[in-house]
C-alpha cells in the first residue's frame, strides 16, 4: 500500500578473480489485475487492458536507493548511491569488487516517493506514500533483480550497459 518501505542488505564476494558487478532488473510484469472504483475514482485509463496482462501502473510508484553500505542498512556519510529511482529502471553503476574483501549494497525500497539520497546523507532513506496512488491499488508487480559479475582480468574497458559509463 501507499507508504509501505523497507531496507535490505545484500553481500557480494568473488572467489578468485577480481569482478565488475552489474545489477538490473529483467522480466517485469506490471500487472492490471481488476478495476476497482478507487482506481477509477483516481483516473486509471487501462480498462481496455485485459486482467492479468502488463498495463499496471504499480511499477510507477516503487522506487529504491541502492548504495555501497557498511552492512548496517543505514545510508551514512560517505557510503557512495549507485542508483536512485524506479524499480523497474534500475541499472546500477558498475561495481569493481575485489576477492580480497565482501562488499556490501544497502537497498532501501518505497511505494512512493524517496528523498533525493547524496553520498552525504546519513541515516535511513524516508519515503512518503502521499499523492494520487490509487490507481495502482489491486495492481501486482513482479521483477527479477540480476547481478552479472565480470572478471576485471582483460577487461580493463569494461561497464556494465546502460549505465551512461560505455566509452
């Protein structure tokens, strides 16, 4: 529902080669499942759109900050944001990881907005569920969240694809 928040956090290690890590989503169904009169009340226009085929709009309202944490979820000052912004757009920068250390990613996830997060920010990420999200009340989301991890050996040119670093 509106407002609904949570935080995670996710250790990533290599075993024997120093890795860039990407990580996307892939596979999303933004689901409209039925028309109640809140949704309609709030202006949904996808009555055309069969039940239970894309053409949802929940995908609209979850957002998540991603971040490199120190594995206590809460963003701190100096913890570098390696994504802000829809769920279904994330495409987070590419990660170099050595085998030497685990590397931790905090991910603070809301329906609805999220502050702008900066390297500066310090402690957990808010989210405010006001605003017109009725449209998205029985809709259903689903996605798969994908890490690609490449060996940096004789990869010295490499970024993860989407991200706006490809040279």
């Amino acid at each position: 529902k509106p407002g609904d928040q949570g935080t995670n956090v996710i250790s990533l290690h290599v075993d024997s080669n120093d890795a860039y890590v990407c990580m996307t989503t892939e596979n999303d169904a933004d689901k409209e499942n039925t028309l109640v009169d809140p949704e309609v009340t709030a202006g949904d226009v996808t009555p055309g759109v069969p039940v239970g085929t894309n053409g949802g709009e929940l995908s609209n309202y979850l957002n998540v900050v991603v971040w490199n944490d120190d594995n206590d979820s809460l963003k701190e000052n100096g913890e570098e944001v390696l994504y802000q912004g829809l769920l279904r757009d994330l495409n987070m920068e590419t990660l170099t990881l050595p085998t030497t250390a685990t590397d931790y990613l905090g991910i603070a996830w809301c329906a609805g907005t999220q502050p702008v997060v900066s390297d500066a920010s310090v402690g957990p990420v808010s989210c405010d569920g006001t605003g017109n999200q009725n449209v998205a009340q029985t809709d259903s989301y689903v996605s798969d969240v994908v890490f690609t991890a490449v060996q940096q050996r004789n990869n010295g040119d490499f970024f993860c694809p989407g991200t706006g670093e490809e040279q």
